[in-house]
C-alpha cells in the first residue's frame, strides 16, 4: 500500500508558495478585521473611509507597521492569482473587504498614506 501524499485545498498551495501566510501580517490582519470587517460597508461606507478612520485612530507606530505590511503584500502578490489573494485576505485574514486585484491593495495602501482621493 502507498501512501498518499497530503494535497492542500486548491489555492492554498500556491498561497502558502508566494510567502501569504496571516502570521507574517499581524497589523494587516488587525487592521482588516478592525475595520473593514464585514460591516465595513455600514460603518464607514468605503474602503477609503475605513483607512481615513484607523489612520486617525492609529499611533504613527501602527500606521507605519500597517504601511509596511501592505508593501510587502503588494510585492508578493504581483505574480499572484486574483483567486488567490481574494482567498487570502477573507478567509485567511478575516476581512470584509475582498480585494478585486492587486490594484485595490495599491489603492488602500495609498489611502493609509492620506493620498488623495
């Protein structure tokens, strides 16, 4: 008898493959179930409104570590599946939000940096 190998849920391996794992995203994870949970509609109405709150909300600590994360999920995403980075950030990270493309994390980035609309 063989043994079989342990084959991951589709998508999950290519995840884990691009270095998406919650624990190295502990502000993000925070930040997105903090705010754009799955209320996140109701409460502040938009994405940029959920950033303008935590950016008024957040020491320059929290907003830094915050910016740095989602630099670093920019990166990695540029070669990953929007399938993919949709399933990470619901299910793995917790959020409401489900980002369409790496765009929208560009643009959430921008918002935590106060760009402009």
């Amino acid at each position: 008898m063989t043994k079989r190998q342990h084959t991951p849920p589709r998508g999950q391996d290519s995840v884990q493959a691009k270095g998406l794992r919650r624990e190295a995203f502990p502000a993000l994870r925070a930040f997105l179930r903090g705010y754009l949970h799955q209320d996140y509609a109701a409460v502040h109405g938009s994405m940029r409104a959920a950033a303008d709150a935590f950016r008024a909300d957040a020491s320059a600590d929290e907003r830094d570590q915050l910016v740095r994360e989602l630099e670093s999920l920019a990166e990695i995403v540029t070669a990953t599946r929007a399938r993919a980075l949709r399933g990470f950030i619901s299910k793995e990270m917790g959020s409401g939000w489900i980002p369409a493309s790496r765009e929208e994390i560009l643009e959430l980035l921008e918002a935590l940096r106060g760009g402009a609309e």
